[in-house]
C-alpha cells in the first residue's frame, strides 16, 4: 500500500509541474493577447482588472511551486483545484472582453480535456460542469465592449480569425500536455504493476520458505535416527573387519552430516537459529568458505577460481548468501561440466562476483524474465526456481543480478552486493560508569 501511495505521489507531481507550466504559457498568452486587443487594435479593455487576474495566476503558480518542494503527499484534489482556479480565472477574463462572443471561449474544452484525463469520474465531472455552467453564465452575462469604427466593417473576419488561432492553440496544447499527462499515467501503471509482480514473488518465497521449514522438521527426526543406526553399525565387528564397509560407513556418515548441515541451514534462514551464535569471518573468508564447501561435493572437470577481493573488509556470515553462491555454480556446472569459473573481486563499495561457463547461454525469452519464477528452457516442472530464488535473495541484501553471454561461447551472470548489508555495523560506544576510575 505504501508502494502504490509513493507512486500515485510522484505522478500527480509530476502533473502538478505540467499544469504549473501550463498556468505560465496562459499567463503569457493572456497578457499577449491583452496588449495586442488594446493598444494594437484600438479597443478598449478594463486593464486593471484584467491584470488583476493575471496577478492572481502568478500567485497561484509561486504557491504551486512551493508546494512542490514541500515533502507532503499530492493527492488528486489539488489538481482538481489547480484546474477549477484555471477555468474560473478564464471566466472572469472572458467575462471582461466580450463574453461567450469572444473567440477564446473554446479554450475551457482544453480545462475539461485535462480534468478527463487527470481526475476520477466524479471530479472531472464537476470540473465539467463548472465549465458548462461559466459558458452559460457568459452568454447572458458580460461586459459590453467598446469597438473602434473600422473594425465595425471586418468584426466578422477577425471574430473567424480568432477562433482560428483558439484552435490552433488549443489542438498544440491538447497534443503536448496530454500526450504528456499520458506518458505519466502509464508510467505510474507500469511501476505499480511492478510492484504487484514483487509482492505476488515475495509470497511465492514466503510459501516456498514455509514449505521448506516444515520439510526441515519432519526430516530432522529421520536423519537423527539414520545417524544413531549409523553409529551403532560402527561398532559391529563385521564393520571392523571389513575395510571396505568401514569406508562406505565413513561415507554415509559424511554424507548424513551434510544433511544435517543443509536442514540447520534452512531453519536459520527460516528464522530458527536452533542456538547457532552469529558467525564474524570476513569478504575474502566467507567466499573462500562457500566456494570450499560447493566443491567438496561438486566434481567439475576443470574450476577455476580467483579471489581478488582487496582490501578485506569483515562481514557476518549470511546463510542464505552461501546457498546463493551454491545455486549459481550449481547451474553453471549443470550448463557446462568441463569448465566453470568464478571471479570476486571489489567494485568500490560493492562485492561482485562473476560465474561463468561454457554451456548453451541464456535463451532471449530468459534474458528477458531473468529472475521470474519458472522461467528457464530446461525440461521438467519446477526448473527456473533456482535463478528465481537467487534473484530475490540478492534483491533483499540491497544487490542486482545481471545474465550476459561470455566472449567465446557460454554464459556469465554477475552478482553485485553492496557492503554496507554485509558489514557488521559498529559496536555503540558504551559510555563510562559514573565514579569509575579514569
């Protein structure tokens, strides 16, 4: 709800700023069309009121600009004001010069056009009825103009004239501020719909997080039981005896260990630390750490590592990072068994690192959904969950996650962390106790 209240607040200022710009060009236009009509064409106009009304716009616009600068939300209401201000000042100076004869009348459809555009239905209704209603009150009711005798004989022509360039106006504005007003509805559709496609992937996560909690409990009492049989098969004689057996049972220990690990991770991740303490290492460690344990398991026919992450800095460890890390060799070594490489390295004040591989690459249709669930072009139900996963876990540490094609065939995909959601913070300085020694 947040999301969507910021981003309703950055397009109505956004429309805020178009009608401020818009209120300049009619003060403009006015006072243009106001000197040409007197002093150029001889007929007289109430110029103090008049000018009062221009005065009244600049105002409006000065306090339109101060109220951009100010943090406050901009809700919908003030544009529906901005523009009732707009149409009444336009009633009053049409009210001075001739009424609803005037040839300018047509410019409160430009008023109405934005309010349709800009507002909801019951207020670019009323907005529209204002206009209607000044219409009306302007063909009974105006000031009478007084018209110098040559212009009694091409009143017409000029009243055409007029209207001509009312529509020439009002078509140029209409094209521009519109198109304008547009772009910002659709852009502030396209991030609200964004938002949704992150909310509606954050509780794909937390679903899968709670799937995967509970398989963590129900396989804890299994694997506790595998590894008392394991240890009470250690001190059968036949195992003694038999070097072979004693190995495979060293193994299946190894491997029930792993397990272990791999559930106490998903409880930690899962907020349930089962009493592990929190783990200092530092950058270079905690890679190092990753990569050694992924490639205990992993058998690539050639690996190639290089950390050169400098200057080390400390970090606390992150299990989820480290399945994050695994994920990503993982797919790389699916992709490409004779070759995977990994490069870390330091970009300013963030951790990039490189995985890449001599596989296939990433297909178009995954470039463009990269980190979308279920996207990826490998056979079977589930597949892309792992990128999916990846990407999410990145995003939360304040990070990106970027695919490309590697020079020479295969694939890279770049992760960039920031260091300030890795770094411990410091320690708050404890202040001395009173009457201790100094």
């Amino acid at each position: 709800m947040t999301g969507n209240v910021g981003i309703l607040d950055t397009a109505n200022r956004s429309n805020l700023r178009l009608l401020i710009l818009l209120r300049w060009l009619a003060v403009g236009g006015q006072l243009a069309t106001i000197c040409i009509v007197h002093f150029g064409m001889g007929v007289a106009l109430p110029l103090g009121p008049m000018f009062t009304v221009l005065w009244l716009l600049v105002g409006l616009n000065a306090l339109g600009w101060l109220r951009l600068r100010r943090p406050k939300e901009t809700r919908a209401a003030e544009l529906f004001f901005g523009l009732l201000a707009d149409i009444l000042a336009l009633t009053a100076q049409l009210y001075m010069s001739g009424g609803a004869s005037n040839p300018f009348i047509s410019l409160f459809l430009l008023q109405v056009m934005l309010g349709a555009v800009l507002l909801d239905l019951r207020r670019a209704s009323a907005l529209a009825g204002v206009a209607i209603v000044a219409f009306l009150v302007l063909t009974v009711r105006s000031m009478p103009l007084t018209l110098p005798p040559e212009i009694g004989t091409t009143l017409f022509y000029l009243h055409i004239q007029g209207m001509l360039v009312c529509f020439l106006l009002t078509v140029l504005l209409l094209l521009v501020f519109v198109r304008q007003v547009t772009r910002n509805i659709r852009q502030r559709d396209e991030r609200v719909a964004e938002l949704r496609q992150k909310s509606a992937e954050e509780d794909h996560i937390v679903r899968m997080g709670l799937l995967a909690a509970g398989a963590a409990h129900e396989l804890g009492t299994p694997l506790a039981t595998l590894s008392v049989i394991l240890n009470d098969w250690r001190r059968l004689p036949f195992f003694r005896k038999d070097a072979e057996a004693a190995s495979e049972l060293a193994l299946m220990e190894a491997e029930l260990d792993r397990c272990k690990t791999i559930v106490r991770g998903i409880l930690i991740s899962s907020g349930e630390p089962r009493g592990d303490g929190v783990v200092r290492t530092t950058v270079r460690q905690f890679v190092d750490d990753c990569v050694e344990d992924w490639r205990q398991s992993r058998t690539p026919t050639r690996f190639d590592y290089a950390n050169r992450y400098s200057p080390d800095t400390p970090m606390i460890s992150d299990v989820a990072l480290k399945q994050v890390i695994g994920n990503v060799l993982d797919n790389a070594l699916e992709a490409s068994p004779d070759w995977v490489g990994i490069d870390v390295r330091r970009d300013g004040d963030r951790l990039a690192i490189v995985v890449s591989d001599k596989g296939p690459g990433f297909a178009p249709e995954v470039m463009e959904r990269l980190g979308r669930p279920y996207t990826s072009t490998k056979p079977g139900a589930g597949r892309g969950l792992g990128l999916f996963l990846v990407t999410n876990v990145v995003r939360k540490l304040g990070g990106t996650v970027s695919a490309g094609a590697r020079t020479g065939g295969g694939s890279v995909l770049n992760l960039s962390l920031p260091l300030e959601g890795l770094t411990p913070a410091p320690a708050p300085a404890v202040p001395p106790t009173a009457g201790a020694e100094t």
